[in-house]
C-alpha cells in the first residue's frame, strides 16, 4: 500500500528529496528545543532566586510556552 502525501511529493525508495531534509531539520529542532526547554525547568525549578523565584518561574513558564508557539504550526486547527 503506497503512502499518498498532499500535493503528490514524496521521495522513492532509498533517497531523500529537499523535503524529506526541511522535515528532518524541523524535528531535530523540536527535540532539541524541547531537551534544553525541560533542562532549564528543571534548573530553574531547583534553583533558588530568593524573592524573585516565583517571578523568574513564572517568564520562565512563558518563555518555554513562547518557545512551543515558535516551533509549532499553529494554522493546524488540530494544534491547541
């Protein structure tokens, strides 16, 4: 069974086109993005900032949520 794509691209078998190299670089970025996103929330969880803590935790909260607005396609009615 043969895997149809919009627009009717796609690469053969055993090659990859400039797409397929567009998508890859996109995941590596989310993944990427997202390992040093949860690393600096664990950091930034763990570490004390005396009475600024709880505001360097909240822009940290929206940093990260800016981050994944960024990144993701957000015209996908299927991405909240």
């Amino acid at each position: 069974m043969a895997i149809v794509t919009p627009g009717g691209g796609g690469s053969p078998n055993f090659a990859l086109v400039k797409d397929d190299f567009i998508k890859l670089g996109k995941g590596l970025l989310i993944a990427c993005t997202g390992a040093a996103l949860t690393y600096g929330s664990e950091w930034v969880a763990g570490t004390s900032f005396g009475i600024w803590t709880p505001m360097i935790v909240a822009a940290w909260s929206v940093v990260a949520n800016m981050a994944r607005k960024f990144i993701v396609d957000t015209n996908d009615p299927a991405v909240p």
